[in-house]
C-alpha cells in the first residue's frame, strides 16, 4: 500500500445533530421510557446519588460453562436467525443473580429503581468460528456497537457499560456470519452506577490524563504472581508526577491493563485487579474472575473498573507462564463531593453511539497512516446530549468502546502489529493550528496485528483548550489502520 496522507477529520454539527429522527432516537438520553425514578433531570439541583459509582468486589453473575449445552452461534436449541446473517439471542438478569443487588422496581415500571447501569467484564470463551457479541437492555432496539469480536479458540474478554432493561434484564446476541459455531459466554460485574433516587451516594468519576503507573518490562511475572501497586499518591512512572491524590476518599481507579504474553515461558493464562491482598502460591485465595485473557504469543488490553483496598493499593494477579504486564490510570473514583455538584457524574446514553468510523464515507473512508496523530471534535455531540430534551450540561469526557480494525502493512514485504492511542487534545494549541495534536503519551488503548478487529473500552477526557473545546486526539503507531468509537456514556463536569 503506498503511503499517503493521513486526512484530519473532525465531527461536524451535521453527523451529531438532533434534528434528524434517526440521529435523535439514537442520541437522545432518556435513561429509561416514561422517566420516573431513573431519568437524572438535568434542571433538577437535587440530583441525589444519580450518577454516581458503587464498588462491589468484582462477581460472577453468569456463566454457560456449567448448564448441558454451551451458548451456541448460530445452529443450536434455541437459536433464529437474524436478519442476513445468523446468531443467537437471550437474556441475562443483571440484577438479582450470582450474589449482584437483588431486582427492585417500587413503582411497577419493569425497570429497576436503583441501578442506572452496570460495569461489567464480557468474556466470550473457545468460539469454534469467528464473530462478535451485541449487547443492549432487554426489550430494546440493539444498536450497531460489538462488545466483543472473536475468532475460532480464543478466549476474548472486554468491558462495558450495560443498562439494565426490562426486568432487569440485557440481551445477548452472538453472531457468526460465516459459519455455524459454538461459544460459552460469561459476565463479572465490578460495579454499577446510581438512579437519581437511589438513597445511597456513591463515587465520582475523576478523569485524568492517562498516565502509566506498572510496566513489569523485561522482569515478567513467571507462574503464579502478585504486584500491589499503589493507587493513592500513585505517580507517573515516567514523569514522577502524582496522578491520584493521597486521600481517603478514593475509593477506585479506572485502568488499562495490558498483557504481553509472547516469551518463552509464555502459555495461556489470565490476569486479574482485585481490591483485597492474598497469597498467590494458594489457590483458594487466588482472584475468581479475571480481567484480561491471553493465549500464546498475543498482546492485549481491557479496561477494569477497580475498588481500592483500605490500604489505598489494588493487586495483579497473573495465573501461569511468563507475561509482561502494564497498567494504565485513565481516571479515578472518589467519594464525598458535594451533592449538588454535577462534577464527575456518569450519564449512560439509551443505546450506543457511533460517533464515528473511518471506514465511513462520512469520515473520508481514510485510514490513519504510521506515526501519525489526528484531532476530533465532540463539540456537536456534548451539545446534543439531552434528556426529555434538556441539556444534561458540561462534560469532561465519555466512556465508550474503541475498535482497531483492518491493519495494513506500509510496505508488502514487513508484516505490522500497531497499538492505538486515545488522549486529550493539547491545551495550549491556538485557533491558528487547530489540527495539531501534541505527541502522543506512552501508553495504549488497544494493541492488534492484521486480520485483526480488536475492540476496547475506554474513559476518555476531552482537551482544556478554550479555542477548541471538545477535541481528542487518536495516534497510531504503525501501518495503516481503521478505527471506529461507539459512545456509552458521558461524564459530566461542573
């Protein structure tokens, strides 16, 4: 592929307006149908919990694993086709099962009173063919987000925030358009954020700068390991600069974790972030759920959600071989601000969002070229973001699921893996050089090689600048790449 230019791209007030009927029944944020308890009213200054993040050691609610067949895509019992291609739908009860906050509907609306959405760890588990996993609230419309995509033997794990529906209830579509396949399907919840009538305040998000803390580089963690890493006064290992204030009131850390598992020791295995300290030479006391599954010669990365243990550090817990491990702080969780602060309140939106994909004629159907950085705008978009049709108001930044796809190699001759860089437009940029994105931090939203479609949740944080307000950057190391964002929440600010 001869090398050229990469475009600068930008959204527009035309992609993001709410005046089309199809971009509005996307976009706008009517936390559930008919309101009630669960819809967080912008104009209302008594906003209660809504919003808010309460930490639960990280839980198990579903597994196919143990019932007589796996979760089959697409030819199996029970399964339909959908539409042009073929796959299986069902439902999993986010609420009151596997030991989650039991199913509370007070006013006999089908929806939960309390629970606004749920952070959960999706895991497809030894599909026999390649596809991707949708998920959406139960008695909804899906939208065009995959959770997961995975190819035939790999065990494929990624974060989300998913919105209970009826019941209580999300729906699962698995999908395998080539072929008839098998998968087992898993979820481990590690949190979920508040109805504005919750009685109980939670935590803030705290957005930051992504910063890298861990690199375990070339001592890689052998057979059964543990690192406690602190997370309260936690600093930049590269700049030395304290990212996380040493306060109490941190209560969470939102990171990246990364695993390289191609050495010479390498072997499948799983990384997990847990709260409380262990032995990990005793298998009782080794983490249950894991945040990051690796097979032989693959590197990777998932965002966690993860609670702070009362020594202010969480742990890494790496089951076998050899891995490189890494850890990135994207934001941070406190507790105690002032309830009528809307600082740090996350607002999930009805479904997902495609703000944008490269691969669109929208977007100038343009890849992005080797070390090359682009600017977006989300200015149309934070301006759009309603409920009932009023404002929800500021927002620092989004969380939303980052996917690499369609890696080309610049030369035919060298095979390419790249990694993906999401990070805030530069704050001291002018009107003048609105394009210029400063050099990308030394850290990664996802990593992938060709023939690869590698998705990623990510908290992202818009850019300080005043000239061009609502900008992040995206950076690509090598190759020619694709890349799409689809939007499931936005954290609000003062």
């Amino acid at each position: 592929m001869t090398a050229v230019p990469a475009l600068r791209r930008r959204l527009t007030n035309a992609a993001l307006t709410l005046g089309a009927v199809a971009a509005a029944a996307t976009l706008a944020i009517v936390v559930s149908p008919g309101g009630g308890g669960r819809t967080i009213a912008a104009a209302d200054p008594a906003l209660g919990a809504g919003g808010e993040f309460h930490e639960i050691d990280p839980v198990r609610i579903y597994d196919s694993r143990p019932s007589e067949t796996s979760v089959a895509t697409p030819a199996s019992k029970g399964a339909r086709q959908t539409g042009s291609s073929t796959g299986v739908r069902f439902d999993v009860p986010l609420l009151g099962s596997g030991g989650f906050k039991p199913f509370v509907d007070g006013d006999n609306d089908g929806f939960d009173d309390d629970v606004l959405a749920v952070v959960a760890n999706v895991t497809v588990v030894n599909p026999t063919q390649a596809g991707h996993a949708t998920i959406f609230p139960a008695g909804t419309t899906p939208g065009e987000s995959s959770v997961v995509n995975y190819t035939p033997g790999r065990t494929v794990a990624n974060s989300a925030i998913l919105r209970p529906g009826a019941e209580g209830k999300v729906t699962v579509h698995l999908e395998t358009p080539n072929a008839n396949g098998t998968a087992h399907f898993i979820v481990d919840v590690s949190g979920w954020f508040s109805t504005s009538g919750y009685v109980d305040n939670g935590a803030r998000v705290q957005t930051i700068d992504p910063a890298r803390i861990y690199d375990s580089g070339s001592a890689t963690l052998k057979g059964a390991r543990k690192v406690s890493l602190d997370i309260r006064g936690a600093t930049d290992i590269d700049s030395g600069q304290t990212i996380v204030p040493d306060d109490e009131n941190v209560v969470g850390v939102i990171v990246n974790l990364t695993g390289v598992n191609a050495y010479g020791g390498s072997t499948a295995t799983h990384l997990s972030l847990v709260p409380d300290d262990f032995n990990p030479s005793i298998v009782a006391q080794q983490p249950s759920t894991s945040n990051l599954n690796l097979v032989t010669g693959q590197t990777r990365a998932n965002v966690a959600f993860v609670p702070v243990g009362d020594d202010g550090r969480i742990h890494l817990f790496s089951l076998r071989g050899e891995v490189r491990a890494v850890v990135d702080v994207t934001g941070y969780l406190v507790e105690g601000v002032d309830e009528s602060s809307r600082a740090g309140r996350v607002i999930p939106l009805v479904s997902s969002f495609r703000a944008f994909d490269t691969r669109d004629s929208d977007f100038h159907d343009q890849p992005l070229g080797p070390a090359r950085a682009e600017p977006w705008s989300f200015e149309a978009f934070v301006n759009d973001v309603k409920i009932n049709g009023t404002w929800v108001g500021p927002q620092e930044g989004l969380i939303g699921n980052f996917t690499a796809t369609g890696l080309e190699r610049q030369y035919s001759w060298a095979p390419v893996r790249t990694h993906m860089t999401a990070y805030p437009y530069p704050d001291d940029a002018t009107q003048n050089s609105p394009d210029e994105c400063k050099p990308a931090p030394e850290i990664s939203n996802v990593n992938l090689g060709e023939a690869e479609a590698v998705p990623n949740m990510a908290l992202l944080r818009y850019g300080d600048n005043e000239n061009v307000p609502s900008q992040l950057c995206v950076f690509n190391y090598a190759g020619y790449v694709d890349y799409l964002l689809d939007v499931y929440a936005v954290v609000l600010s003062d």
